[in-house]
C-alpha cells in the first residue's frame, strides 16, 4: 500500500511545506531579547523563520518560501486505495512514487488521506465470531457475530487486515476481489478504506490530464468527467521531496541554541525532533512538541500522534497559540500582515485570518475531459453496520 499523510482538520495551505516545533519540555528557557534572522540558508536553498512566544511554549516554524506558479490544477476526493499492483502499472508507466508523492514528467499528485482509525497495520485487528471483522485494536475485539461460516469466507486468506488510508481495513487485492465476486459478495461491501484528497499540478494541462487519465486507470477510478483548472496560485519554492525537513529543522535549532535564544536544549532533544520532522508537521494538529506518548512515556512526537489529542475540525486556521504567557507575545518574528516584525501585540498576528493563509488564484478557466469506462469503488462499514442492527 502507499502510505498517505493524514489531512490535519486545523489546517493552513503553508503546513503543507512547513514544520513547526513548539518547545513545551520543562526545564527550557528563552531568551527573546536576542536578534533572530527572518530567513535561514540551508544547502544554498532559503527557508523562512518564524518565532513566536505562545501560552504553550516557544514556537519554532520554518517555512518553505512562497513562489507564484502558473500551470493546471486538478483535485479529487472520495474513496481511492492504491495497491502493489496499482503501483507496479505505474513505475512502468515512468511514474516515481515516493511515499504519498506521486510524479509523472512535470505532474505532481499529492495524496491525503482524513482516516484517522490507524497510522499502521498494528493498529488494527480482527474480531467477531470467525474473524470476519476488521477494525481497530481495543475496539474490535468488543463485537460479537452470529456463528457462522459461509464460504465466501474462504476468500479472507487471500488477504489480511490492516491500516488503508487510515481505516482498518482487509487489504483489498485482485485474488481477494475476484474470490468475493466469485461467490456473489460485492467487494465494496467488505472492503473499507478511508476517504482521500489528491490534489495534481502541472505547468501544462494537456501534461496533467494525460498524467490524471493514467492514474485513474491504474487504481480503478476511471469512470469519470474531471475538470482541470488553468490558473496561477502560491506554492513552495522548492518540492518538499527535494529538500531534507530533519536537516533544515536541525539547523534552525542549533542555530538557536548558539545564539541563546534557547536555552536547556540538548543535542539529543535536537536529534530526536529531527527525526521525527517531516514537511507537513505544522499547525494546531500536527505540530511536533514534547508530548505523552501512546505507550505512557514522553517524547517530541506530532501532536496528533501523542496520548489523546484534542484535534479540531476546520480548516484555514493559520497561525495558533499566539499569545504569551502572560497574555501577550513578548517576541514574535514574521507574523504580521505581510511584514516581519518584532515585539508586536498578539492581536496583531495572523490568527483566525483564513484568506491570506489561503492560496491565491487568478484568470480561472476550466478544460474538461472524458476517462474511459470503469468502475468506483465505494468503500462502507457494512459489517459494523450489520452488527448494530443484531444488537
């Protein structure tokens, strides 16, 4: 399966090449009388700097830098599961598949996934009287089934349960689908897997809709009208997948740490919140902090993957958690309308102001094209409805 990132449900459009570290360990100090740079240099490539004091924590946010692309855009949401097999069309295609990054010539095509059931296959387990329930762990092991056997649950050792798009899931796979349809079981109605976002661009639309047209056929959604949108919009300077997240971070911390701005930071704590670094790891949901892990322990772990997150459903948020301590940020760099300041109000930061977080488009006009015939897979939680009505 390809891995996709989840869809943060605070979210800002620059999260999505941004990383934000929020220095909450106990024990640490700040000094925020100290000149911090507006923008760092890593590997000949410029990142912008961000540091504000919040009521959580110092916050640490660099940024890839903003750059005005003009070319196509296309973006599709719904049920979409890549398999092995999907993946080896493709790569045969000329595709490079990286994680949730998919690339063919010019067209980029981003995948994002809302599912968060699981985050690996450890998640997840079977439950009901013969096995036949996939879902998660601690949950699924509750629900109870009728005692039977029908044949067509032969087809279950064709595949396994596990993390898909976030939901746990059987696997779905070509055996598996026919065997079900063998025994007039409609796959869909087995199969579950977490809605997901792909989002493609390409400076050419005729690039990208030849690009759309193969990704589609090769999953199984090809039976479908899909517009592509010619427009000019804000994006990262450089592609996430060119640049190291863990390095830049690294470099910002120990700049900090050189500096003074920071103080009881160790090497160790700058190495473990490199690890774990990713572009994306930004925003109320899925910064990085020193947070209580699942296990018990403590680490500087994505807050959404910490013990109990409290995450939040809307998007366009932009900048969180911008008022000091004491009720007022005592420093902050490059978080006004536009400008780059220190020293400024919290009242004057980007908080709760959606457009200017939002990408810009202009000139919008829209070229639409016809895929081939084929079928939707709509994905359901048919046997956890099924258990309710028995219940």
């Amino acid at each position: 399966m390809l891995p996709a990132r989840p869809v943060g449900a605070c979210f800002s459009p620059s999260d999505l090449y941004s990383v934000e570290v929020l220095l909450n360990k106990p024990g640490l100090e700040y000094n925020l009388s100290i000149e911090i740079p507006h923008e760092i240099e890593v590997d000949g490539k410029t990142f912008v700097l961000k540091v504000w004091n919040g009521s959580r924590g110092l916050h640490v946010r660099v940024e890839i830098p903003t750059v005005r692309h003009l070319g196509a855009y296309w973006t599709y949401s719904g049920a979409f599961v890549i398999t092995s097999k999907a993946i080896e069309k493709l790569r045969d295609l000329g595709w490079v598949i990286n994680e949730s990054e998919l690339r063919r010539g010019n067209a980029t095509f981003k995948i994002l996934h809302s599912g968060r059931e699981c985050t690996s296959d450890s998640d997840c387990a079977t439950g009901g009287c013969s096995g036949e329930v996939c879902g998660r762990k601690g949950e699924v092991e509750k629900i109870v089934t009728p005692c039977v056997y029908p044949l067509w649950y032969e087809c279950f050792r064709l595949t396994s349960c596990g993390c898909v798009n976030g939901t746990c899931s059987w696997k779905p796979n070509p055996e598996f689908e026919n065997c079900l349809k063998s025994h007039g079981v409609d796959p869909s109605k087995v199969i579950r897997a977490g809605p997901a976002k792909i989002v493609g661009e390409a400076p050419d639309p005729e690039e990208l809709g030849e690009a759309v047209k193969e990704l589609l056929n090769a999953t199984g959604v090809n039976c479908i009208n899909f517009e592509l949108y010619s427009r000019s919009q804000e994006g990262p300077a450089y592609n996430t997948s060119e640049v190291s997240a863990p390095d830049v971070v690294k470099r910002v911390l120990e700049g900090l740490v050189e500096k003074g701005v920071v103080k009881g930071l160790t090497k160790e704590d700058i190495e473990d919140i490199a690890k774990v670094a990713e572009w994306g790891n930004a925003g109320w949901n899925s910064h990085i902090g020193w947070y209580e892990t699942k296990n018990g322990g403590y680490a500087w772990i994505p807050y959404d993957e910490s013990k109990d997150p409290v995450l939040v459903r809307f998007t366009g948020c932009g900048y969180w958690d911008v008022g000091g301590s004491n009720g007022s940020a005592e420093s902050s760099v490059g978080l006004t309308n536009g400008t780059e300041s220190t020293g400024t109000s919290a009242g004057t930061h980007l908080e709760g102001n959606n457009d200017q977080n939002s990408p810009s488009t202009s000139s919008t006009s829209s070229i639409k094209a016809l895929c081939g015939p084929g079928l939707i897979t709509l994905l359901s939680l048919w046997a956890l409805m099924i258990v309710r009505r028995r219940k």
